[in-house]
C-alpha cells in the first residue's frame, strides 16, 4: 500500500504535472497515471497503463479519467480518486472484477493504488493511480473458494475430504495473504531509499556552495544506495536458493576480514541509533573455507537485525570464540526480544518480529532465512535465542574450521600498479543519464570517451571510434545489445575490443546469452566503480587503442 506522499514542488499547470509524473514513473513496469484531482483529466500515463487498456497516450491525455478505465463513471476507482484528492490519505482498492476490458473468456480483475500528489506548500495537485492485474490470483481465490463449497455439501461418506478440501483453501488464502503483504513491504522499502535519494539531489541542487552539506547529502545517497542494491541482491538469492542455483565461491579467508567488512559496514546504522557497540575478536587468525561475499552478508544481516530491534542508545556485542573444531561467532542485543511463539519460526521467509511499517526500517523478512541457508551450505548451524519480548536476543553461528595450513591467497591486480595508459571507451545505454554518468567516471579516470544511446548507434560509433573497450547495455529500443555485439564481432577489426555487458540482468541464463553474442563480461547494473577501475587495470597492458598520457 502506497504510504508517502509525492511532493514535487510548485505545479502551476497540467503541462507541469504531466512533465513531473513523466520522471517519476515512464520506465516502470507498473501501469501509472496521473490525474487531477479537480477535474478528473488525465494528465499523465505510462506506457505500461497505455498497453493495459490497449489505448494510445495521445487518445487519454487531456480526456477524462472515466474514459481511461472500464465501466466508465461507474467504476469504484473514481470514488478513490475523490477521497484521496480530498483527504490526502493513500488508499487502496483491493480487487475490483471488470467484464468488457479485453477479449478473452471471462471477467478481468484489478487492483488500484492511490496517493496523493501535493506541489511544495502541501496544497493537492493531483493523484497517481497504480493498477495491478490480479487475475491470476483472484480466479484461483474463486475457484478455492468454489471447491471447499463443493466439498462441505458432498455426502456425508465424503466428510474427510471435504475437511481437506477445506484445509487447502485456508492454507492457499494464507499464502495469498502472506504474498499479497510481502509485496506491500516491498513498495514499502524500497521507497524508504528512493525517498532519501530523491532528497539527496534536492539538496545538492540548492546547496550552492556550501560543500559540507553537499557531502553530507553524498554520502547519504551512497548508503541508501548500497542499501537498495543489498535489497535487490537478497531478493535474487531467495529465487536461486529456491531453485537450487546458487553456487558459493569458496576460498580459504581469515574470519576476522569477513568480520570487519561487516562490521564497517553496520557503523553508520548503529551510530545513527546511538547504540553501544562492542566487538570482542580472536587475536590469533581463524581459517575458513568460505565464501567471503556470502559469509560477509551472513554477518551483516545478523548486525542490522540488531540494530533494527534495538531501541536507541541499547547495547550490540558482536564476539567471537574458539569451539572445537569450529568457530563461534554472537550477536546479542538488548532489543525488542522475540516472543516463545516466533522463536522456532524466525529463519523461516518473510517471518518478522513485528509488522515493518511500526519502526523505520523493518525490512523484508528475509534476512534471517538468508543468514540460515547461506551458514548450512557451508556447512554450519545458527541459532536464537530470546527471553521472550524486551529480553533482547542472541544469534549464533557456529562454522568448521580449517585444519590444514594453506599457502596465503594470491595478491590482487591494483587500479594503480600500472599508471599513465588509458584507453579509448565506448559507453552504450539507452538510458542518458546513466550512459553520460558513466561517461563522466571514466573520463575522470583519464580515457577517451564517447557515447551512444541505441544498438544502431552503438554499431556506427564502434565503426567510427574503433574502442578499446565497449561498454554496453542489453535492452535497447531498434537494436538490442545482443546484435549490436554481434555486428560489431563481424567486423574487419571487431574481434579486438573487450566487449563488457552493463546490464540490469544477472541470472547464470543471461551470462550464457550475453557469452554467445561475443561479450568477453557480464557486469550488473549498479557496478561498484572500484570494481570497474580493477577490470580495466587488469586489462591496460593487453588491450589496443591506447591513448598515452
């Protein structure tokens, strides 16, 4: 449920409005439209609306709302509309059955959205309506529900089965109900950020020449950002675990690095809320056969679970002791506790001690299942305890140690082992700001940069240029990134590039397509810059197209 408003400063007319809802929402997959909330006209829709009532943007701009949505002034969305306008509350319409949407057999059903869009003295503007097909779902819901009715009036020799039947509809209901509310924490988290984000560049627009805040507001920005990425990233390990596609990549790590990544990365959260934080660390190394990645968010999650539970100005002890065979790593806080009845379903998915929306960053509910799978796929165990609500809690991961001594790990390629060579880049989105942006870094960096926006342009550029490198993105209007990498590849001198994927997919699929369109690296979308500077020093002393500084 949509739960913040849309502040976008002074709207002195429908263009205004309908320019504003254009950034806001063009690229979402989601069907959007904006409205005004005086006289009901459409002011703004996405492509997404435009495909689902199979209508042409220029046809429902300007016209009326009623004209836009089945059943005309009849449909309930309109009465939203109103209330929302009016109350400036954000609503929600849970289903509503349409029968004269598309062609098909049978009715259609959608859900809406509604918030209110206000301009900077918080007077309203307008509303931006979400639609969501449902139907999927509320067919099945019908037809569980018509089920379990057949069941209970079945003979009296079929008892057993109608109270099965009955079983399932309350399970499947509680599914539905369980997903329907995970998505709702979902909008709900990922508009935390994107709202501090969006603020971070309203104040860099107005800081002028104050660079205090200017970096205070990077900053923030930055960590917001590293906070949506490590959402996304979670969500994608749920779906592989879940499929049985996530592979660790071990190496033999010193458990106090891991730690220390974590635990530089929980300061700010912890700083924020004012908590006491302690670590207690083994002097000697303790030896893991592990993946540091998926070990370092093993200790991070536990860590801003703490932080998320604790009050302000409570306690957080991270420590660490030799067990056997295994080493033991603790997290205990003097938080909000966990009650007996949660304690044996806490790794369990999407469970929460208590609903998001009551503290400021509740999360997803998935953290901890995370925490529990990627511990036993190396072969550990962790637990919880709790003495119930206000005690506090207490997770443990125990995990083998290494017996063996083993030789120390190879050293890693510096971005400065090797200075003054730089390279001609060619940078390909269709998305401007991030092909420009891009741009900007690498130009900082010292290489020759050019841009292009489409596959087509990609390939005459690439003609023209010839790059050292190219970075470019998969989805792209006229040409896509797979057969603009193709064309290039067929060209006389189109086998000496380093051809890097910059895309938003990373399924082990999409690295397998992008391999065989002639792509030599799949990076995902955001790339860190630190780990950009590394691919391109591993390759400045191998590549052509040199520009020597």
């Amino acid at each position: 449920m949509m739960d913040v408003k849309v502040e976008i400063g002074t709207v002195g007319s429908l263009l205004d409005l309908n320019r504003i809802c254009n950034h806001l929402s063009e690229r979402s997959p989601q069907p959007m439209v904006a409205v005004d909330g005086t006289t009901h006209l459409v002011v703004y829709l996405n492509n997404a609306f435009a495909r689902l009532v199979n209508r042409a943007k220029k046809d429902l701009i300007g016209r009326s709302f009623a004209e836009a949505v089945p059943e005309g002034e009849e449909n309930s969305c309109l009465a939203l509309l109103d209330r929302v306008f009016s109350s400036g509350i954000p609503e929600q319409l849970a289903e509503q059955e349409h029968r004269q949407v598309q062609a098909g057999p049978g009715p259609v059903y959608w859900s809406y959205s509604a918030w209110p869009i206000v301009d900077a003295n918080g007077r309203p503007a307008g509303v931006m309506i979400q639609v969501t097909d449902i139907t999927e779902t509320a067919i099945f819901r019908r037809q569980s529900v018509a089920m379990n009715e057949a069941l209970m009036v079945s003979a009296t020799g079929q008892h057993r089965l109608t109270e099965v039947g009955k079983l399932f509809g309350v399970q499947m209901q509680a599914a539905l109900e369980r997903r329907d509310h995970f998505l709702a924490v979902l909008s709900h988290e990922l508009r935390n950020p994107l709202a501090a984000i969006r603020n971070g560049m309203q104040v860099l627009k107005l800081a002028g020449n104050d660079t205090s805040a200017a970096e205070n507001s990077r900053e923030m920005m930055e960590r917001q950002l590293i906070q949506l990425v490590r959402l996304v990233d979670d969500l994608l390990d749920v779906s592989r675990i879940s499929t049985g596609k996530l592979v660790l990549r071990k190496e033999r790590v010193d458990l106090a690095s891991v730690l220390e990544n974590a635990i530089e990365s929980s300061r700010a959260i912890m700083a924020q809320q004012g908590h006491q934080f302690t670590v207690t660390l083994s002097a000697e190394p303790i030896l893991l056969d592990a993946d540091p990645t998926r070990l370092t968010q093993v200790f991070l999650n536990m860590l801003h679970n703490a932080a998320k539970y604790t009050e302000p100005g409570g306690q957080v002890r991270l420590s660490v002791r030799h067990d056997g065979h295994e080493v033991t790593v603790s997290v205990l806080d003097t938080g909000i506790g966990i009650p007996a009845a949660v304690l044996p379903l806490i790794f369990d998915i999407f469970v929460q001690v208590d609903p998001a929306w009551k503290r400021a960053q509740g999360g997803l509910g998935i953290g901890l299942s995370l925490v529990k799978e990627y511990v036993e796929l190396h072969g550990g165990r962790v637990e919880a305890f709790s003495s119930g609500p206000g005690q506090g809690s207490e997770f443990v991961v125990h995990l083998p140690l290494v017996i063996e001594k083993t030789s120390a790990p190879l050293p890693t390629i510096d971005a400065d082992t090797v200075p003054g060579i730089h390279h001609r880049v060619l940078v390909v989105d269709d998305n401007r700001d991030s092909a420009e942006s891009m741009a900007m870094i690498l130009g900082f960096m010292g290489h020759e940069v050019r841009t292009a926006f489409d596959g087509e342009a990609a390939v005459a550029a690439a003609a023209e240029f010839q790059p050292a490198i190219i970075l470019m993105d998969i989805g792209m209007p006229k040409v896509d990134g797979y057969e603009a990498a193709r064309r290039i590849r067929a060209m006389p001198w189109g086998g000496k590039p380093f051809l890097v994927a910059l895309t938003g997919w990373g399924s082990d699929g999409d690295r397998e397509r992008t391999t065989a369109a002639g792509f030599d690296r799949h990076l995902v979308k955001p790339v860190d810059p630190d780990e950009l500077v590394k691919l391109i020093a591993e390759l400045r002393t191998s590549l052509p197209g040199k520009v020597e500084q």
